[in-house]
C-alpha cells in the first residue's frame, strides 16, 4: 500500500460531494478552487480557496499481511475576506455527515469521519477501515493567507497473495 493509492480513493470521494454545498458539482469544484495531492501551494494561477493534502503512512507487517496507518493531512488555503467562513465550509464538508444524520458510528453521504474508503482493486487484496478526524486547527501564515488544517488517520492492510 502506498500514499498515491490512498491519494486516489480521498479524490474520488472529494469529487462524490456533489450535494448542495459541496465541494464538486457539474463537473467542477464548487466551494474551493482547486484540490491536490502535495501540501505545497499549488501553480499561481489558482485563486483560493484550494485544497491540498498529503499523506503519511507508518507500515507494520503482519502474519501473512502488511498493515499501515495513514495519516491524511488537509491544508484549505485562503486569503479572501470571506477566508474564516470559507474555510469553515469547507472543513464541514470534510468531517461530513455521519454524527448528524445518524450519531457517531453513522455512515456518511459526504465527507471522511467515518468513510471507509475505496480502494482500487489491485493483486495485494488491500483494504482500508473508516477514517477518523483527529484535529484541525487555522492559523495565518507569513504571506496574509490563513490556512486550515485538518487531519484523519485510516488503517490499511494488504493481504499475502498466498494467503
């Protein structure tokens, strides 16, 4: 199991958020500008507020398995006047929906506490558990941005092909 294979999963089910408010709609994102893999500030041409995010991930082998803890870090940049209710929104749409619709062990319709992502089917069987939100915090940078700071962990596993 490597980052960009969990990098993939966390795309697609930010481009899922097609709802009311969410973060992609009409084949566009919608309440952000921009979301990439890499926790660097995307190419100048973006105007906030963009997501970035990164992964790290601690491996742990197991009888006839690998396990791995990932890390997800989500960074929401932006320097607008709006930027605290931007970034709000956004983190909303990130925690998603599963304490408010259906308590705390709840499936959600949009966003990661409790998703269990979609890993693409590949030889080593690998699967992942729900993540769930750690912390998140906002603070301004040096350049007038503020950036929100968000973070989950996800337990991964990959079974021996002769198991």
């Amino acid at each position: 199991m490597n980052p960009p294979v969990i990098s993939r999963a966390i795309l697609t089910r930010l481009q899922a958020d097609t709802g009311t408010g969410g973060l992609y709609h009409g084949s566009v994102w919608n309440t952000i500008t921009s979301a990439n893999y890499n926790l660097g500030a995307p190419a100048t041409s973006f105007n906030p507020p963009y997501l970035v995010w990164a992964i790290r991930m601690e491996c742990a082998h197991l009888d006839g398995a690998m396990g791995a803890k990932a890390r997800v870090t989500f960074r929401v940049v932006d320097n607008s006047t709006s930027a605290n209710a931007n970034i709000e929104a956004v983190f909303d749409r990130l925690i998603g929906d599963a304490v408010l619709s259906s308590g705390t062990w709840g499936v959600p319709t949009y966003g990661f506490h409790n998703h269990k992502l979609v890993l693409p089917t590949n030889t080593l069987g690998a699967l992942a558990s729900e993540m769930n939100y750690l912390d998140a915090e906002i603070a301004p940078d040096d350049q007038n941005y503020l950036i929100g700071t968000m973070t989950f962990d996800v337990n991964t596993t990959a079974a021996a092909v002769n198991q």
